[in-house]
C-alpha cells in the first residue's frame, strides 16, 4: 500500500485525491493547501485524511510514501526536488518543470535516490492513445506520414503559461509516445492578442528525421469547442475526436498509391485507394485511474513508468523550442536532445 | 452582349462555358482544346458554338469579345498576353499565373489597351464570404483577432503545382477580400511524402500588422474532407463550414473580457462572454454566375472586378512567399508587396 | 429553511440530496433506504444527517418539513400517501403513480391537508424547455402544427415500467408544460423483444383539439443515442438537440405560406420561406436545483409548484393511455380528463 | 440493344433519359412530353432523339422496343396499360399505381404477353441497401427486431399524393427487399395542416409475424433533412445515413443478452454489450444505371427484376392500408395480400 500526500487541491487535485483514495494500492494519507477553504472540501469529503497549509509537514511525514504536486508549474521545481530530497517518490503534473535544466535535475535526482519520478501526462494512459500506439506499432499504418492536432476553445486563459505550455503539451507527450522519436527541429507561430498576458493561440510544426512531419493547432480563443487528431500513414489513416461520446477512434483504409508505369510519364501517376472504415473499442478504465495504479506498481516492483522523467523533459524541451520559434515568427529551432528516446 | 471564347475545356471548362452560356449579357461563340474528344462534348451539347483545337483561332475571331482561359497555370501567361495582345478582355482561372512578375506584366498589359483583366476566385462569389465580410465591415466583429482554415481531403494530387497552389489560394484570396489588409510577413511548412511530386500538405500563417494572424492548413492526403474557416474578433466570432448543406456562416455572440480593476492585480483579469449564436441567410445564386455577370458588367461599364489583376498578383505572392517559405523549414519571409491594396 | 426527508439513495437519490443540501431555502435532515450500504455512503458524504432503514423514522421526525420520494414507481402511492398522511409536504419522482387512479388520491389527500405537492418532471426547469414555451407563448412560433421527438439508446431495461413509462414521460410532461393542452386521442404501437420483460420500443402519437399532432419514439434498443425534438408552427420551426455540449435549441425561420391565387388552380399553391436561424442562449442552471428551490418556495408562499400533481396525474393519464393503445396493436384510445389544465 | 421511348421530362424523366442513353444495351429512342418546352430542352441536348407531344406516337414506333413512364401518378395505370397492349416492355416509376386492383390488372397483362414489368424502386439498386440486405441475408444481424426510418425535409408539397405515397414508399420498398417477408398489419397516423393537400407528415407502424417491427416517420415539413434508417438485431445493429457523404452504412457490435441465472431472479437479468463499429465500402455506381441496365438484361434474358411487379404491387398495398389507418387515427388495418412473396 502506497500512501500519498497530495500538494494542491485547485483544479486537478481532487481528481487525484479520489483516484488515489481508490485505486488497488494506494491510499491518501495528506493533502496540503495554502487555502484553507480547499482543505475545508477535504475535510468533509475524506475525514479520516490530514490535512496542513504547509506541505512541508507531508515531506516530515514518514506516514506518506510518495508526493503528488498539483500546484502552478513554476512551483514544480522547488517542491518536487525537496519531495525527493525528503526520500519521497514523486507525481508531477504536467508540464513538468519551467526549464529543461530543471528537468535534468529532477530527473538527476531521483535516479540517484533510487525513486519512481511520474509525470502526469494523462492522455498516454486513455484508451483511445493506447489503442492508436497499438495499432502503429502492428505497422498497419504504414509509416507515418503525419499528425494533426486541432485542440481549441474558449478558455481558460491563464496567467502564467502560454496555449503551447497548457494545450500543446498535451500532442508533445502523445507524439513521444505514438511516434517513439524525438524531433529535429521545430517551427511555431503564435500570438497575444491581449498585452501583458501569455500567448493565447499558437501554431506549432515539428519536423522528424523519419520523414514524419507533425502540426498542432491550439487556443483558447474559439468559439468552438475542438479536440482532433488526423494521423497519416502509408496503408491507413486515423481520425480522433476526443468529444465524440462513443467511436472516438476511426481507421480508415483509405490512402494513395504510386505507379511507375512508363506509359504514364505525363501523368502524375498517384492512385487513391479507399475502403472501409472500423472504430474499434476502446478500454473504458478512467486514464487517470490506469496512471495511479501503474505508478503504484512502478514503485513495488522499481520499474521506470511509461511517462517517466525522461518523457517529461523531451516535452519540456519541445514547449522551449516552440515558445522560442514563436516569439521569432516561426523562425526554424533545432532539438539537440541528450536524451534521445530508445523506442 | 459579350461574345465569349474559352480556351481549355477540362474539369472547370465546361462549368465556364456552362455559366456564359446562360449569364445575362453573355454568350458563348467559341470553345479550344487541344483534345478533339472535348470538342466532341461541345458540339453535342452546343451544336451552335464553334470549337477548335487552335486557341488562335479565338483570338482571330473578331465576334470573340473576350477570351477565359481555364488551361493548366505554366500555361496562363503566354495565353493570356496573346488574348491581351489580340484586343480580348480577359478572365483568368487562379492562381492568375506562376510568377509575380507575369501577373505584373499581364496587369500593365491590361491596362495599356485598357482592356478588363478578371481572376477567377471564385469564392469571392459566394453568398457565405459575402456575408462575412458584410459582418466584418459593418464594425459586428469588432478587431479581427485572427483567421484559421482548414481545407483538407483525400486528392487530388497535382503534377505541376503543390497543395498551396491548389488550396490556399482560396484562402489567399478569401483573406485579401475579407482584410482589405496584405500581410508583413509569411511562416510556412510542408512536405511532398512522394518523391518527385509538389508538396501534399502545408501550414501556413500571415503575420498582419493590423495584428491580424492567419493560419491556412492544407492537405491532399487527409481521411476525411473538412472545409472550415474560424474568425475571431473583438465582439463576436464567426465559424464558415463549407460542407454544411444550410446554415454554413454562424456568427457567436461569444468573446473575452478583460478588466482592470487593481485589486486583480494578482489574478489574470479575464472574462468569458457568451451568448446567441446566428445563422443568416446566404444568397443562394451560384457563385460563378454572379462572377460572370459582374465581369460582363465591368467591360460594359468599364469598371475594375472585383477579383481584379491586383487581387490575383497578390494572391500569387502569397503563393511565392509561402512556397519558399516551406522549403526553409518554416524560415520566416517579409512580404514586399508595391501594390498594396487600398482598401 | 424547509428540512428535507429523502426515501431511497439508489440512482436519483443522491442527486436529490446533493441538491436539497445545496438550495436555497432548503436543508437535509434525513436519508432512508432499505440497503444499509447506501446509507454508509451517506453517512460518509453528510456525517450529519441522520440516516436509517425504516421511512417510518423520517415521517415520525417532527424535524422533516418535506419528504421526496425517489423509489421504484411501485411504491410511490403508499409512501406518498403516508407522508402526507404524516403532514409532511411531499415530492415524487416521475411518474407520480402506477395508475391514474392513486394519482387522484393523492392528489385529493394534498388538498384536503393543504400540503405542497411536487412531481419532478424535472426538463420543465431545464433552461431549454423554458426558452422554447417562452417562444411559443410569444406567438413568435405561429401554431402549433407538430412536436416530433426521438429519445433512444441501448438500456437501461427496466423490470417493472415500460418504455414509455421510462423515457416517453419526458415528453408527455414537455408537451403539457408547451402546450398547456391535453390530448384528446393517442394511438400508440410498440413491442417487447424479449418474453417476460416490459415493452422496450414504442412509438406514441398524440392528438389534439386545436390540431396539432405529436410523436415520440422511445427505444432502449438503439446502437446510438439521440434525444432530438423537432416543433414546427406556422411562423416558425425549432430544433432542439439536448446532446450538443452548446446551442440546444435552435429557431429556424422557415415554413410554409399558401396562396388563393385562382390563377393558380391547377397548381399546388404552397411556397416555402427560409431565412435566418438562431441559436438562443440558454440559462445555465442546473434543472433539479431550479426545482427544488422552486417547490421550496411554493411551500413557504403557499403557491401551486409548476410540475403540480395536476401535471403529475395527466402525464400518468397518458401512459395508460398509450400503453393500453399499445397492446391493441395502435387502437386509437381517446382521454376523458376530468382535470384538463386551465392554461 | 434496347430501346427506350421515355413519356414525361418534367422532374425525373431527365435522370431516365441520361441513363438510358448511358447504360450497357440501352439507348433512347424518343421522348413524349404534353409541355413543348420540356420537348426544347430535349432537342438541344440530344439532338438525334424523336420529339413528340403525343405518348402515342411512341406506341405506334415500331423501333421502341421499352416504354418508361415518368408522368404524375394518377395516369400510369392507363399510359401502362396502353404500352403494354401496344407490346412494349414497361418501365414505370414508383408508386406503380394509384391503387392495389390497378397494379395487379398491369401485372397480368405484362404475364399475358410475356412483357418485362420493372418498377423504380431506385433504392433496391443503391450500395448502401444491397449492403444491408447482404448483412441480414449473412445472419451477421442475427433476428431483426426493428426498422426505425425518419425521412423528413421542408417541402416539396405535392398536389395528388400524400407524403406516404412520396415519401414512405421508400421505406415500403426497402423493408421488401431487406426482409422478404410482407407485414400483416399496419397502424398510421398523420395529418394534413393545409385545408385541401394531402396529408404532408405520417408516423407509420408495421407488424410482421416473425415480430420483426418497422416504423417510418415522413414529413413535409421540418425544418432540418434527415434520411436516417435504424435496424436492430440480436446480434448487430445498423445505422444507414443517406446524406453521409461517406461512411453512410455504419454497422455495430452492439447488443442485449439475457441470462437464465435463476439466482438473479429478483434482477432484470439483461447484459449489454458494445464492441466494435465498422462501416463497409459501398459500391459507388449510380443506382439508376444499375436499375436501367438490370431492365436491359431481365429483357434480353427472360427474367425478372428484382424490382418485378410484384414488388410494386406489395408497396401499393402497404400505402392503401397506411392511408387507411391514417385517416382512422391509428385504426389497425390487417393486411391480407394475395401474393406474399416468397423471399
């Protein structure tokens, strides 16, 4: 049995507190808040857990045995290294840090501690992710040609983090996972249109060696509501729509084919193939709930998670090298990751 | 009446001789191609109009008032100064020619016999764009925040020009009309997946100095068709679905706040506004009718189109700027346009 | 402050008492249910409210100033009846009763004790169902001609009620809310699949003396799930999806106009208008809370609540009604309403 | 090679007069129209076509071996009969005729003289019902346990039918083809809104003894088109969209189970179960041309379309028992057909 302490309970936090309170293993222990009308919730909610306004009492804790950070990012580092300093293991939000120095070190740290360091990169634990890596990895795409995201709506505008911080984090950690390869360079466009706040609408392309190039569209100033991903493969294409209720995923065999028949060279010799169309089922298990318990099991067993540090940094070096891009007018930024992914 | 010839009867051919043939103050004498099995089609359909395998021919016809031509773009500019040179006014499919500097000298050309020039962008016909910028003038929009198309589908690939010729030259001509602004500056990407053929796919934003930002995604090689504009603004928001069968202009009553009230100093002061949305009737003529009429009308009135030479020299240096943009990886490049539009 | 009394914690309960506790005007003093192990979650959620195995308990608590009654349908008329036996006001999930009949009493009963009486049709307080009578009584609608809606999914079967005694509910008491009528004829078919169980498909027309005609189509057997109405009058049509995350309702200002043009004998003279559509904004309040704050009022002003027993019994009157026409394979049976409602 | 005389070029007759002219084995040989100006039309687009105002000149034309009827309905019995006297094979337009006796003397006299009868039941030959009808033939649907059709849009009024003769004699035909069994009862409601049309909605029950049920929702008046049909089966459901651009037949793995557990005897022992979607290429030919070359071979080779006389008949049947139980409000009507088709 795995006992957390959680650090925040704004937004995110009760989704983990609950998920935590239920998921096979793990318990809650604490949960800090600098407001205490946030630790009143908590106390009626769950009266059996401690509750404080100085997280530092759940690090004195030797009742808890990981920390969950659910604050502002610019917070992440600060208590996240003294959580591991503290010989606790670590739940961060996403993104993980401001600065990928950060992450280095974070990530520096826990190796050295020995502890599991999980990043809450949510989507890589829905079904609909799993289910697309599945069906790539089969190769029944084909090799991919592309990945466009469309992620917009009105809102939440924030004070601290631009749209690629809050939205496109989301397609830098499923590309990570689908794709398996870090990209080479990046170029991104964007914009605030209200001065004094952070970009709130941004265009990002991100160019891998493979050939695979990947494009996400996000803001938070549409009049609609958008959550799309169109991937592009040799044999087949994906569509998902994340507000779909039920067939989020669509294969299609659709796609287009070559020919080099000599007798055709005034042509342009492309042919379009298209056939049917298959949603598959998709695991209903809330992600949130399948991320607790895998970081559960990571501890017991010492096993690094499918969202670790690692995968942290890489999407913390992208929101760098995109946020850097866009405030050039889409000037091309190159990755010079040390961390290359070994798919 | 205004006798038209029209060079070139492939797939936008006969839509043209389709719609001079029954425009008011239009007819139709003369159809060329180099295909005689076209010609065959014509004669079946029109036994009345003349048909030739020889362009020249129209342009020696001096019952031929004005020559369209709907050919392949690598050939608009030799065929479009011999229809100037021969005294024709002249209608042009788009993009108006391969270069900025051939659409210039088909400008000056125009102008010297004080002949009428017209570039066939369509959309600027329809009932939808019409409205929008009806909208967008009447001051409703209030700032326009930014533009962001997608314009995707499965094919058709083309030999001779990428996606960003084929597809966001509407956009390209779409934001001319709405903005009555040319853009500072252009960051593209894209990519061909096929070896020796144009770029398949292409992002594309517009840096205007009004502050305006527009983004243009274009693909051949997408699973699904999607044709949707999103403009926002100050006041209200506009989505354009292309596809929808009624109701595709919708205008959202929907927009951000900002205070700044002092004592929110520490929080971001932004409101949420929202409200009715409305979908106003569109006219339903069809959108190259009213173009050919309009056109008829210019040469009788001796007006300027308003998809005039300037439009389609603009549209082609978008196209110029876009395309080189996207072979530097995104590399930002500054429009200098002489011809500026006076809006 | 009304004390609130809640008989069963099953699937509706807890929504009742999530908002009994949060309402205006109202508080929960006590929570019953035959299984202890809801109670156990009640005791968890709200440690102080009193909770037991017997309803006894709350109609002997001179502390409970009402009581809702949200138990399988079976038993509505004997707690109903001994609640207000006990001076307790009283409010009942939908349908009120098993038949026409206990409706009556219990309704007579309410009278005769001068208690509050609440049948929770709860889409009456829904901001959409609002915003299209407030349409229809402004006559901006014209008449009436036709309600048409379809409320279907897969499940939930039901052990003891029908379909139209489950989802065709919603309608009755939609229409009587609209159109403050009542029908004076339904002819209804429908079927059930599976030997022994309820019927789980129905369609339902409804006529009216002023001449509209309505239809429901209700069905736990349908692979998608739609809940759709479509109202057509004379001046205008309203659409009213209740799955679309925003604009529900939509106006569209279409229809039909006739001429008496005697030229125009052999021809049909019908025209057809189409303009504008409109999406209004709806008020965002959660349905159940308007209603529960509204018979909370009703009981401290002494006021007749919307959804009274009035409502309560004609809907009642309408399932029997259907359900007898249903099992004649569409016999027209015709409504002898003692009580038709003084719109 | 077959050829056509084709009597009416008002709404339809132009769609048979390209496909005869098109189709493997068919070309036209004349057309017959009251209105001269239709004839003009004709004459411009198909230069070597006989012209005529008078359908008896097409009877007496020794070179017309078929005659296709295009008029109002209330003439194809005599223009029919007169063909088929004159020993032309028929082609005639759904609905077949006015009534049931009328249909059955044509059937008779085209048996006599050897004659091919083909009725326009268009949708038998579309991709997306010969799909359906593969599907249940397969057993993949298991037992049908309904048809579920909405068939509406604004318009257009007609003069000499009701919207069931229009609209619903799709659905008649379909239902044949899908289910090869014929109902035995019907139950239909409707109205007329207009004082002298047709009726312009109806809400149609069928019965089959296999307990299958089948309901069609037509109308002439809602705002919105949809052409939406539901089958359900104990073993997959079917969802078929005609105004899908593609992806029009969508076929779930979706379900109800029961168990016999006598130890859940106090549950509703109902299961569901919801797995993959799959939406199967159609086969894209226009399903005219199908139908048109179809006649062409039953003509050549002695057979019998699918869409025979009998079909025709079977449908008129079902529109005078529909329109019959219409008018009586729902009144059952029994269907007592002397030609059950054996499927």
């Amino acid at each position: 049995m795995i006992k957390f302490g959680v650090i925040g309970y704004g937004y995110w936090g009760p989704n983990l507190v609950r998920n935590f309170a239920e998921a096979n293993g793990a318990a809650i222990a604490a949960v800090a808040d600098v407001d205490t009308s946030k630790l009143d919730i908590v106390n009626k909610r769950y009266p059996a857990v401690r509750t404080t306004t100085r997280f530092q009492d759940l690090l004195d804790d030797p009742g808890v045995d990981a920390i969950a950070i659910a604050t502002p990012v610019n917070t992440h580092f600060e208590l996240g290294m003294a959580a591991l300093k503290a010989g606790k293991h670590l739940w961060l939000e996403k993104p993980m840090t401001e600065t990928s120095l950060q992450a280095r070190k974070l990530i520096d740290e826990a190796a050295k501690r020995n502890l599991c360091l999980f990043v809450d990169h949510t989507f890589i634990y829905t079904g609909a992710i799993r289910k697309m890596r599945e069906i790539i990895k089969s190769g029944d795409l084909g090799r991919v040609y592309y990945y466009d995201s469309v992620r917009i709506n009105l809102g939440l505008f924030q004070r601290d983090v631009n749209v690629i911080s809050d939205l496109a984090v989301h397609d830098f950690s499923i590309l990570d996972y689908l794709l398996g390869e870090h990209p080479v360079a990046i170029s991104a466009s964007g914009m605030n249109h209200f001065p004094g706040t952070p970009e709130n609408l941004g265009f990002i392309t991100l160019f891998y060696e493979s050939g695979t190039i990947a494009h996400c569209n996000v803001s938070w100033l549409a009049p609609v509501k958008v959550r799309q991903i169109l991937i592009g493969g040799s044999k087949k294409m994906i569509t998902y729509d994340d507000l779909e209720p039920s067939e989020k995923v669509k294969i299609y065999d659709k796609g287009v084919s070559f020919t080099d028949d000599p007798k055709q060279i005034h042509e342009l010799r492309v042919g379009y193939r298209t056939g049917d169309m298959w949603a598959p089922k998709l695991a209903g298990t809330e992600a949130l709930r399948l991320g607790a318990e895998h970081f559960v099991d990571c501890i017991a067993d010492g096993k690094t998670p499918e969202t670790d540090g690692g995968l942290g940094l890489r999407v913390v070096e992208l929101i760098e090298a995109a946020t850097s891009s866009m405030r050039g007018r889409g000037e091309t930024v190159y990755i010079q990751s040390q961390r290359r992914k070994a798919s």
